[in-house]
C-alpha cells in the first residue's frame, strides 16, 4: 500500500478576475479501512467482505506492499472481489469521491461494471442508488486508477465500496482504494454537484432586458443582473450567466468578458431569440488553444428559490431547503461526474409562478440540469469535448436550450405542456389510430386475431396481409450491433473473433461480407484501437456482437449505408406495394452496445458536440449521440414520404431520442420471480412524460404459465397511463405467447374488454395537467381528452394491494367544463375510467 494525501480539488489557482467560483483547496481522512488490502493472519484482506469467492491479500504485489489477487480461469461462475460498507448518515447532500487502482493480466473482454469500483448506496430515506462504478481496462495493463465521483440528491446513510472481478476471465490486483466525503468548506456553494467559493461579481456593460411571459432578465456580457417573475424580483445572491470549467485542469468556473474566458484560452458566442412564453438561447464555445480540451460550460439563473419547489416527475416534487441540492441524473459512462438528466428540462415552482430551464431535444448534448440552493442557481452545466479532428466544428461544440415561465399550482405538469408547445415538432401526433403490439409472429396465424386489438406489426414477413387488415407494418433494425456467429469449437477470444470478421470481408460470397466491411470500418474502438465486442449465447446468436457506431455521416461502408442505404429507401417510393409503413429500431438505447467510442475519424465527422471521458478526460463520441444521428437521419426521410418511425427500448437514460419516434414501447417483465412485479410510477411517468399523445407500447417478456393470475392487473395498471399492453416472450426469443393458444385463448376475455377502452381513452390524447386532485395520495389521475372526438376522460388508479377511498376535486379552467366532486372506492389495483 501506498499512503496518500487525498485532494479534493486542485490547489493551483487558476484565478483571475473571472473566476466566480473557486475551485475548493483541501484535504480529507480516507474513510475506507485497510485501503491497501493489508492481509490479516488467513491471507484475507482485514476489514474487508468477500464478495462471492472474495480474493487473497498477497505481499509484495501491490504499489508498495500487498495487493488484492483475484483469479477468474473461466468466464461462468461466482465472482470474485471484496466489499467493505461505511454508514455516513449525512445530513446534508455530500458528493463522494472514491479512488482506486488496479492492474491486470489477460483479462477478457471489453471494459464494463464487471471489473471495476463498483458502489451502492442507500439514502436515508431508505431509497437506494445502486451500481455507480469505474470499469477498468481489460487485456493486460499495469496499475492504473479510476475514479467514482458521486453527486447525491440526497443525503447518503450508507455506501459499500466494492473491488469487483466477475463475468470475465483473467487475474487482476486491486489497490489503494479511498473513499473520501467532499465536505464543503463553511461559506462554500455547491455547483453541479461540486463545492465552489463564490466570488462577488458585478455585470459589466450595458444589460439587455429580455421578457417570456411572466419572467423578465437583465444580461450583460454573458451575465445575468436581475430577474423577475410576475412582477416580482427573484434574484439570488450569486453570479449567475454563462460560466466555464476547465474539467482536466479541475479549475473552479470563470466567466466570460467581451465573449472571452483568456484564463481558459475559450470564446463563446451566443444569441438570444425572444418569444411570447420562453427564450431560445443559441450559441458555440470555442477553444482559442487548438488543442483537446474537456469543458464544462454552464448557464446559471441567480435565483432566489429556497422554499419553492422542485419537479421531479409528473407527480412528485421536493421542497427546496436551505442546503439542497436537486436534480434528477442517470448515471452514464461519461462526463465530469458520469450524470446525464432524466427529463429534458427542470422545473422549480414558487408562489407566483415557475421558471424552467432546458434543451431542445432536437439538438441534444451530453447535458445536466439542477438547482444549487447553496448558490441560489437553477442551471444547465454542459460537457462538451473539443477537438480539432471535429470537421462541422473544429475547436467548438454548439449548443441550444431554452428558459420558460409556466403556470403555478401544477409544478412539473404545468411545465411539460408548455414544453410540448415550445417544442411541438418533437411530440408531434402521425398515428391517431392505435393498438397493440406484434413482435416477430405473423398476426394471421392467431386465432381469432381481431379479438386482441392488434395495430403495430414488428416485422414486414406478411406485409400485404398487413395492409389488407389495417395493421401498420415496420421494418426491423437494431442500430449500433453486428452479431456475428461463431463456430462452437472457435475459441471466444478477441484475436478469433477479429480474423474471423476479415475473413468475411474477404470472401465475396459470405453472407457476411458486407456487415465485416462496416463494421471493420465503422466498428467502435477503445482507448488503445481495438474493436469493441462481447461474446454472447443467445437464442438468435451464439458469437460475437460488435459494436457499431451507426451514424449516417460516415465514409465508406458503414451500417447506416447497409439498413438506411438506396435499397432500403426504394420502399417508400410512390407507388410501391406491398405498403411498407415505417422502421423499427431495437433496443434504441444499445444495451450491448459499447459507450465510449475514441475511433478519430467517426470523431471527425460527428454532428453531435462530443463529451469527454470520466478518469482522463479525453474527447469522446458518446454513443447515444451516435444513435440519435441515424435516427435523425431516417426520421427525416421517413417523415418526408409520409411514413412513421417505431422504437422499442425507450426511454430510460437518453430522452432526447424520443423527439425522432412516433410510436414508443419497451419490453419489460412484470412477473419477475413468479410474483407481480410492475414497473414504478417514476418509470410510467418518464414514459409517459416522453411519448405525451403518442402512442406507448409495452411488450411483456415474462414466464406466461405463471402470469395467468396477474394479466388483469398488468391491464387495468396500462389503462391508467394510457399505454398498450401485450405479450411476447420469456428471453425474447422462444415460448412467443401469440404462438400459443392456450395461453392467448386464456386471456381473449381481457383483451376483449380492456383494449377497446384503452384506445377510447389513449385516441383523446394524453394531456400532463390532469384537471382533477384527490385527497389519497395512493390514487393516481391521469386525464386524457378532449381531443378527436371531444370527450374527455380521467382515469383513476390503485396500484397497490389494499382498497382505497377518496374525494376527486375537479378545476373548472383546466378542463373548460364544469364537474361537481364525487367519492370513488377501488379495490386493490383496480384502475376506473370517469368521462367528463
């Protein structure tokens, strides 16, 4: 083991007078015991939990001293690791910081969460954070350190630590792990997660004065002066505008004069374009160095909200206290503290109105949204990676967001329709006709098949039949994959799988040739230039799955030009029969598809700012902004020619994507173990909150001989959000339900009666302000309508297993009617449909 001192964030000032908010200089006790995996008198590591077949404290291997050894012969098996758990109940949010070091030797595989820090965690509302993590790299490499830092929304009540080895084979050795609280200084301010001194700064030059509804601010040079809403001033205390951060440097933020940071050696250009009801913010960073560079720009609005409210979905919300911290973040694999928000814009409400702060999901980036209250600052903190090789913007990264009031009383509802009215193109409504979803079975061959409501066909084997019978029919496609078989007795080795994959291209009359050609020339890489891949057995393949970047802009083959190329646009020419209706992408947001992507010309030709790496912060194409260009790209085509756009897998970390999809859906299993397990309101809302009046579609993958008794549950939770609910397989694969008739023959009753009501409601339109409260906060509302017919409707649910009583309230200019209260009684998870 190696003793260290650990620093919070950098000492070396790199100061100025545009520094607002100073990086924090100071050291803290490493919490962790036994950091350096000392043995105890068994050869274990002392103060440390084996973790499955846990490891050996061996002397003399580690930095200096002993090392944790762990030995995986064989990928199947129990893992191996050690853990150790700490209780910190926190009082306020404190970020963590955790450290590690490891080296390794023949390691399989690509880097994932299998071999890496791994930390869980719980709040001290009982609520867990699991799995935040730091992957090693795999092959053979020396000691090399990862870095965790957690930005709670909350405060933690306890953390275990974990050095993890599983799902792979190999030996590594794990070191000088360090667990340190970034406890702030007295008089600090938190900004994106971090503790910052604030500096006093006063805007310099003339102000513009820029109003949206309600909401009036005053900028000057990039800075923000004042700000009102409903004629009331709500100014924080703190600088607030745009401000940057030099993420490698571990700078504190400076601010901008003229347009220029020359302590950063960045330039910012940007314009403001005022409408009635929001702003439109446009503008581009630049890096004056021509090097590569690792930024985090930010956009502040000083405002005074403490004692306001924070939404957090459509119908949750926190108070603001003093200290808080609030955001809503999705851990991803990138960036300055690995976050990416949930939802694409935040809303704080107050006693005269709210103010909201986001993107234009047209024009994503890796982005992050939240309220400071320690700093007073609702912002937008972007990390955008810089590079010369990037030829739409060398040197740059653009960006757009938008600042808009809405409506009080309705807090994140109220914020989300004025989202959808700012935004309209990106929820705009293709396909007012719905149904359910048919995935990889021909609907002809079910029994009976009109009974089962049946609209959206995954699939085009039976396309004219399709058409004849009114179902829409799209052509399938997982965007960012090659899956590649390989001979059972072929070793499962990288070198194997990659001389293989030339080997296709090579042959002119494999059946493979032209996936080898795109992917040897538009395969993702890692840090070091090699393809990134896994080996899988699965029911539709047992190889190698390569991952892809998918992207439209690339030179040469790639696998854009193979599932998006002339061929494939020849159906949606004039004339051609049979009709195909639009394109299917699976598992939009790439469950095997690698995130990191360092290959220098997909770099070059992205459309997309890039991001930079977590541990050395190196600019990286982010591989969700290289789906979002393929589907953007297709989007455009298929919209022009009147067709539509179906997704499946969506949406979960990357909301932006939605804006490109008409119809929505997820596989999803909710009889896990044998019981009823359905998906959570946060998970519903988010879906629901994303797709508005498009259809949503869920796809049951589960064990059906089981399900039989929890089927109507599963329906009447789907009609309370309005969503399709079918049926397809347990793996994905075999077993599909609609192939067997005892199965759907069990269920036609339910079909019959639920999805007809289902479409009555789902056709009206979703509407996010409901229009109606309750005083149980165990019922939820949701109100759809009135829309193409004119009837609106309010659907009333219990999703839990006890009955329950309330009395609805209704608001007479939400819903532009009159409507007395009434009394409702529901039995457990039943779901009633009120028309107004």
């Amino acid at each position: 083991m190696r003793p260290l001192l650990w620093l919070m964030l950098l000492t070396t000032s790199l100061g100025g007078a545009a520094e607002w908010y100073g990086a924090l200089a100071q050291t803290a006790n490493n919490r962790l015991a036994n950091a350096g995996f000392e043995p105890a008198g068994d050869g274990t590591p002392a103060n440390w939990q084996f973790y499955q077949e846990g490891g050996l404290s061996v002397a003399g291997e580690g930095r200096s001293g002993a090392a944790l050894r762990c030995l995986r012969p064989e990928m199947a098996g129990p893992g191996t690791g050690v853990s150790q758990s700490l209780t910190l109940n926190q009082t306020e949010p404190l970020p963590l910081l955790v450290t590690g070091y490891s080296r390794a030797e023949g390691v399989n595989g690509r880097p994932d969460p299998h071999y890496s820090i791994y930390c869980d965690l719980e709040y001290t509302d009982g609520t867990p954070l699991w799995g935040q993590t730091a992957s090693f790299s795999t092959g053979t490499h020396g000691w090399q350190r990862r870095q965790v830092l957690i930005t709670p929304t909350k405060p933690i009540k306890h953390v275990t630590v974990y050095a993890l080895f599983r799902e792979h084979r190999g030996t590594v050795w794990f070191d000088d792990f360090e667990l340190a609280e970034l406890a702030p200084q007295e008089g600090a301010a938190s900004l994106d997660g971090l503790p910052f001194t604030a500096r006093a700064v006063r805007p310099t030059g003339p102000a513009q004065r820029y109003t949206a509804g309600n909401l009036a601010l005053a900028l000057a040079d990039g800075q923000i002066g004042e700000v009102s809403l409903g004629g009331q001033a709500v100014t924080g205390p703190h600088p607030g505008g745009f401000m940057v951060r030099d993420a490698a440097a571990q700078s504190g933020f400076h601010g901008f004069e003229q347009g220029r940071c020359p302590e950063l050696g960045l330039r910012l250009d940007y314009k403001v374009t005022p409408a009635a009801d929001h702003l439109l913010v446009d503008g581009v960073i630049e890096d004056t160095r021509a090097s590569e560079r690792a930024v985090t720009l930010v956009f502040a609005l000083p405002l005074e909200a403490v004692g306001w409210r924070w939404g957090r979905g459509l119908d949750s919300s926190d108070e603001i206290g003093p200290g808080a911290n609030l955001a809503d973040w999705q851990r991803v694999e990138a960036g300055s503290n690995g976050q990416l928000s949930t939802y694409p814009f935040a809303n704080v409400s107050g006693p005269s109105g709210a103010i909201n702060l986001g993107i234009d999901m047209a024009a994503p980036c890796h982005y992050r949204l939240g309220y400071s209250a320690s700093a007073r600052l609702l912002y937008l903190a972007m990390d955008l990676g810089l590079t010369p090789l990037t030829r739409n913007f060398p040197s740059r990264a653009p960006f757009r967001f938008v600042l808009f009031p809405s409506a009080p009383g309705w807090g994140f509802r109220a914020a989300l329709q004025q989202y959808t009215r700012i935004f309209p193109e990106s929820f705009r409504v293709r396909t007012p006709d719905q149904g359910i979803w048919m995935a990889f079975a021909a609907v002809s061959r079910v029994e009976g098949w009109e009974d089962f409501g049946f609209k959206f066909k995954e699939g085009d084997e039976e396309t004219a039949w399709d058409d004849a019978h009114g179902l829409l029919t799209f052509r399938y496609s997982e965007m960012g994959t090659f899956w590649m078989p390989m001979p059972k007795d072929m070793p499962r080795e990288y070198e194997e799988a990659v001389a293989l994959l030339k080997k296709h291209a090579e042959d002119p009359n494999s059946r493979y040739r032209r996936w080898a050609l795109a992917t040897l020339n538009g395969g993702m890489q890692d840090a070091e230039g090699r393809f990134e891949l896994l080996f899988r057995n699965e029911p539709w393949c047992d190889g190698a799955v390569f991952s892809l970047n998918p992207s439209p802009h690339l030179e040469g083959p790639s696998q854009a030009e193979i599932t998006w190329g002339p061929t494939a646009r020849k159906s949606y020419q004039p004339g051609t029969t049979p009709v195909l209706d639009g394109e299917y992408f699976d598992s939009l947001e790439g469950y095997v598809t690698a995130p990191l992507n360092y290959r220098g010309d997909h770099l070059a030709v992205t459309t997309i700012p890039l991001t930079f790496t977590s541990d050395d912060y190196r600019p990286v194409l982010y591989k969700a902004f290289s789906i979002a260009e393929i589907c953007q790209k297709v989007a455009t085509d298929v919209h022009a020619a009147g067709r539509l756009m179906m997704a499946n897998g969506m949406p979960y970390r990357y909301n932006f994507l939605a804006t490109w999809f008409d119809v929505m859906g997820t596989e999803t299993d909710w009889g896990r173990a044998g019981q009823y397990t359905p998906d959570d309101d946060r998970l519903m809302g988010l879906r629901r909150a994303c797709a508005v009046q498009r259809p949503y579609l869920l796809l049951l993958n589960t064990r059906f001989a089981d399900f039989g008794p929890y089927v109507e549950r599963y329906f009447q939770r789907a009609l309370a959000y309005g969503m399709y609910p079918s049926m397809f397989s347990h793996n994905a694969a075999e077993d599909h339900y609609f192939q067997n008739p005892a199965w759907y023959n069990r269920d036609r009753e339910l079909f019959k009666r639920y999805i007809p009501r289902i479409r009555e409601v789902a056709e009206e339109g979703w509407e996010p302000l409901t229009g109606v409260r309750c005083d149980n906060p165990a019922i939820h509302l949701e109100r759809f309508g009135p829309g193409r017919t004119g009837s609106c409707f309010v659907t009333v649910h219990n999703n839990g297993d006890s009955p329950q009583r309330g009395r609805l309230t209704f608001e007479d200019q939400v819903l532009g009617r009159s409507v007395p209260p009434r009394e409702v009684s529901l039995a457990p998870w039943e779901t009633q449909v009120l028309k107004l």
